[in-house]
C-alpha cells in the first residue's frame, strides 16, 4: 500500500507505514492508516476517495542453507557506509 502523490503533495497525507504489506493469505478488509503531516490544514477524506496506492508484486521464497563459514567477498566485514567509500 502506497500513498497517493497528489494528496501527499497537496494536502501533506501520506499513509503511516508506508510501504505498507498485505499478506497473500489475509482475507478481511484492507484498512489504510492515514496520516496528515500539514500542521495547519486539516483534510476530511470522503467516501469513496482514492487515498491509497495498491501495489501487487511477486514474493520469491528463499531456502537457506547452513553452512560452518563464509566465503570471501568484495565488501568484507565493511559496516554502514563502506560500500560507498571508494
């Protein structure tokens, strides 16, 4: 679930947990929790109104493997910001 770039833009809605996920095996009502960042405006939603972004994508499964060690690799052990150093 995505906010709307209009509103967002416009009015300073924008949806809370953004991107927000729906499990493939939930079946109830998808309920959007709005949020507007516009401290001296306030905005009332209608029914009806297009608040909200629905995007579908794949989901891959992964299958891990246990192993005892790591290979080498170009990063190493380099922490946040490493990989963008040189």
């Amino acid at each position: 679930m995505h906010p709307r770039s209009g509103l967002a833009t416009k009015h300073g809605l924008t949806v809370v947990n953004a991107p927000g996920t729906v499990d493939s095996g939930y079946r109830g009502e998808i309920k959007v929790s709005l949020l507007n960042t516009d401290r001296s405006e306030t905005y009332t939603v209608s029914r009806g109104e297009r608040i909200a972004q629905l995007v579908i994508q794949r989901v891959e499964t992964a299958h891990f493997q246990a192993v005892t060690e790591l290979p080498d690799s170009e990063r190493g052990e380099g922490g946040f910001g490493s990989s963008g150093t040189h």
